[in-house]
C-alpha cells in the first residue's frame, strides 16, 4: 500500500486529501484549506503505516544545548512583524534534542502557503549557515504578543520538541509544559511519544484578540487532528478541539496531558538540604469532580513510582497548579517559581467514565519533569474509528472553583511525638471558614487506608484569619502506602474542599 508521501508525490492523492499539504512538505505551492482539511488528512494518515518525518541534519546541527541556542531566530524577520498583526511567529531551529522536521504553513483568507526554511531567517553562529545546503525545515515556532506591556511583543506560546507546548498569563515566566497525547506516561513498558509534524497558522485580522493554530499529530499508534484557539491575557485561555483517530486500540491514553516539576515542599523535604523553603512548578493537582467535589491533592517526590487514579464521570475540570504566589515561599530570585503559571483544564462536553491519573516519579533535582497528569478513558480508544475530545485550558494563577469553600493553602509533614507516627498539619483559608459565629461546631472529618489516624482536631488560626487541621498517623505493619483523606465539616456540610495525600515509606 502507497504511504501518504508516496501518493503525493505520484499526483494520486484522494480529494479529501489533495486539500491539504502533505506532512513532508513536498510541494512549495499554496493548497486551499478547510477546517476540515487537517481531521481528514489525519484520519487518511492512520490508514497508512506510521513513518516518522525526517531526522538527518548535516554534522554542524548536531550541537549540544549551548550551541543549540546560538541558533536563534532573527526577531526583525518574524512573520506579521512588518503587517502590525497582534501576533509575531518566530521559528526554532532544528538541532541538538529536536532533529524531526515540523513542517509550518499559513493560512490566509482560506489558502494554505508552506513556509520555507531559510538561514537568513536566524541569527547563526560563523561559518554554520555557508554549511547548510537545501531545505532544513523548523523543530517548531512560538508566537509572541503585547502580553505584558502594550508595546512590548513577549513569548506566549512555544510549541517545541514531541507534541509538547507551554504557554504564558500576564506575569508569569515558563514552568509546566502540556501535551497533545500521552501514551503509556507511568506504565512499566517504554512511553510512546506522539509528535505534532506539521502546524497551519491562520493569520490574525489587525485587530484580533486570538490566534488559530491547527496541528496534525503522529505516531505508531494514533494520529489526530488538534485546534488551538489561543486568546492571550492575564488569564491566557486556548480552547482546544481534538480528532484522534487510532492505528490500534489504545487501552492506556492519557487525554489533556500536563507535565511539571516537583522536587520538595514543607510536606516533602525528608533529606533535602537546601536553603530554599520549596522548589517546584505545581505543588498540588486540583479535581472539580463530575459530582461537584472539590478536591486537592498535594504533589510529592516519593521514593518510588507512584500511580494514582481518580475515577469519575464527567469530570468538571482538573489541573496542576501553582497555588504559592509569594516570592518568600520559595526564596529563589533566578527561577521565581512564585510567577510560574497553574494550568487547568475544563472539559467541554461529555467525557464520560474514566479517571484523572497522576504520575509521580522519584527525581534528585529541579531540572527534569518528574510528575504527570491527564484524563485516563475507561474504555479504550478503537482503532479506525474517530474519537473526540475538547477542553478549554487555561494559563493562570488559579482556578475557577467554589467560592464556599475554604482551600488548602499549605499542607505540613513532619516527626510526631512518637516516633511510629507522622505529625500532618493542614493550613485553610477562604470560604466561609472565617465568617463563622464562635459557637459554630467545626468537625474534622479524617480517616486513612493503610494506616491508624489519632488526634485529629480543627482550630481557627488567628496568624492567618483561616483554620488549621492537624492530626497524626500511624501505618499499619507491612504497608508501603498511606492513603489519607481530610477536611472539616459544619454538621455533614463541608466547609472545605477535600484534601488526599499518599504517604509513600521509604523503600
């Protein structure tokens, strides 16, 4: 059977397909496009055995990180820049991790233009553009926009290396990334990585407050169709429309996926020696579940893999999220984690049954992703057949969330009197916590699987006009985890959101 390549290249491309320009780029010359040219192009794709798109670079691209970043792009010859547009396109170059050619087009008034490689278009070390003959190609492109200040053009979005991309609210510097698919993140076997091998930009009218970007996904099990609607501002929201259309089945898919960095916090630092009070990019993974629970779980750097799901049906939105916003909860004036963004996601339509899983994986530094979250489906994505799935993300601060309800806003582990116990304090603020009468009856509702919970007790915190919940635990013998569960509760009502945390013991 002909590749899609090869049924481009012979002139015997189907109509659907002829639409659109192929993943390789093959022709120079403008097709008309639809907002149906990319689904069908995908779903044609996974018709046809996988190929990966081009990886050879000539020996001068094959370049470790340092020299990576010396081949920049030359901001004066961004696209749009010379037209005013909103919006400024600015292309990475291929080399050192990204050596797969992405092939970018434009989209102008319903025609799509291929956008050619150039070396004048980057700003290259001596001697390495004279090196580089014929048609490079980009490992990606970001936008930039008037975020921050009316006349500055900052980075909003970057879309770089596999399916990944991160994006930017007002204030915020880079810190946890997104993904178009996640297959196999936190399964024993090796982690397939799909890759975005080809974007369309749709150019911005003069006085646009959103960009479009269409996106077809590749790998050896699915390919897909993804539309970004991307609207910058102190809250950066994209609404995201995804066709994903299986070579096989796919029990494992991780829908919506997000990636971040989490090495230690004042419920995690057993053996950190650092001057640093924390150091991370999310600190907890928010739930609003499908029957209105509210739901925070504190991230950790456990000592061993952790997998943990969280079944429902139709979720209401979940995220990973940065809720310390002051600089003196991490003390740190190079990374600022304080300004790094919280990405929640909000479901747009019926997900149905499934679970939002979190992977946590053992790290010694603050330089590698170790913790994953997505939408795990309960039954599997068929192969040959069309599966969707659409959400709004949004680049933030916080989250939407229930204004009734107080929040975690520091969870605390440390040694108990005894030492076969932990001692767990539990910081809340907001809701209607501070609104109570002196008389009011607040219960802590605290209990653990694996493990004996003794002294639990719920008090005001004046320092902070929130409350405090505190208890200590204790494992059972022979348990290497502790699941805990807590909030407070006026009668049976709650007064808090419910906070879950997993005790992991040292192996």
């Amino acid at each position: 059977m002909k590749s899609v390549l090869a049924m481009a290249l012979l002139g015997i491309m189907p109509r659907a397909m002829a639409q659109a320009s192929t993943p390789a780029n093959t022709a120079a010359t403008p097709t008309r496009f639809t907002l149906e040219t990319v689904p069908r192009l995908a779903e044609a794709l996974a018709k046809q055995p996988y190929r990966a798109p081009d990886a050879q670079l000539p020996a001068v691209l094959d370049a470790d990180y340092d020299a990576y970043r010396d081949l920049r792009f030359n901001p004066a010859q961004a696209i749009w820049r010379k037209e005013g547009l909103p919006f400024h396109l600015q292309m990475f170059h291929r080399g050192f991790l990204f050596k797969q050619r992405v092939d970018l087009h434009l989209v102008h008034e319903g025609v799509a233009t291929p956008l050619a490689y150039s070396p004048d278009l980057f700003t290259l070390p001596p001697g390495t553009g004279s090196a580089l003959d014929g048609d490079i190609g980009f490992a990606g492109f970001r936008v930039h926009t008037p975020l921050n200040q009316t006349t500055v053009y900052d980075e909003l979005i970057a879309f770089l290396g596999a399916s990944y991309f991160r994006a930017l609210g007002k204030g915020h510097i880079y810190g946890l990334s997104a993904r178009g698919l996640a297959l196999g993140s936190g399964d024993p076997g090796a982690e397939e990585f799909p890759l975005f091998r080809a974007f369309w930009i749709e150019q911005p009218a003069s006085g646009a407050d959103h960009l479009v970007v269409h996106a077809l996904l590749d790998s050896p099990s699915v390919a897909g169709a993804f539309r970004f609607a991307i609207r910058p501002g102190g809250e950066t929201v994209i609404d995201v429309q995804s066709r994903l259309y299986p070579r096989v089945d796919l029990a494992r898919a991780g829908i919506a996926p997000l990636t971040s960095m989490f090495e230690f916090d004042a419920g995690d630092r057993v053996g950190i020696d650092d001057y640093r009070p924390a150091v991370h990019d999310s600190d907890g993974l928010a739930i609003l579940s499908g029957a209105g629970e509210q739901i925070w779980r504190p991230l950790g750097n456990p000592p061993h893999v952790r997998i943990s799901g969280f079944a429902d049906t139709r979720p209401k939105g979940f995220g990973l999220m940065q809720r310390k916003r002051r600089f003196a909860d991490y003390a740190d004036t190079e990374a600022r984690y304080h300004q790094r963004p919280s990405l929640w996601i909000e479901p747009v339509g019926d997900w149905g049954k499934g679970a939002v899983t979190l992977v946590e994986i053992p790290t010694a530094d603050e330089y590698h992703d170790n913790i994953v979250a997505f939408w795990r489906p309960e039954q599997p994505l068929r192969a040959h057949r069309e599966h969707r799935f659409d959400y709004r993300m949004h680049w933030c601060d916080t989250h939407r969330w229930q204004p009734g309800l107080a929040v975690v806003t520091d969870t605390r582990i440390g040694a108990a009197p005894d030492p076969a116990r932990r001692l767990v304090v539990i910081d809340l603020e907001g809701g209607r916590l501070p609104s109570l009468p002196h008389e009011a009856k607040v219960t802590p509702d605290v209990w653990a699987t694996g493990g004996e919970v003794v002294s639990a007790v719920a008090y005001p915190n004046p320092e902070t006009q929130g409350w405090r919940l505190s208890f200590e635990v204790r494992p059972k013998p022979g348990e290497r985890d502790v699941e805990l569960h807590a909030r407070v509760l006026e009668g049976r009502a709650p007064l808090s959101e419910t906070w879950l945390y997993r005790w992991s013991l040292q192996a």
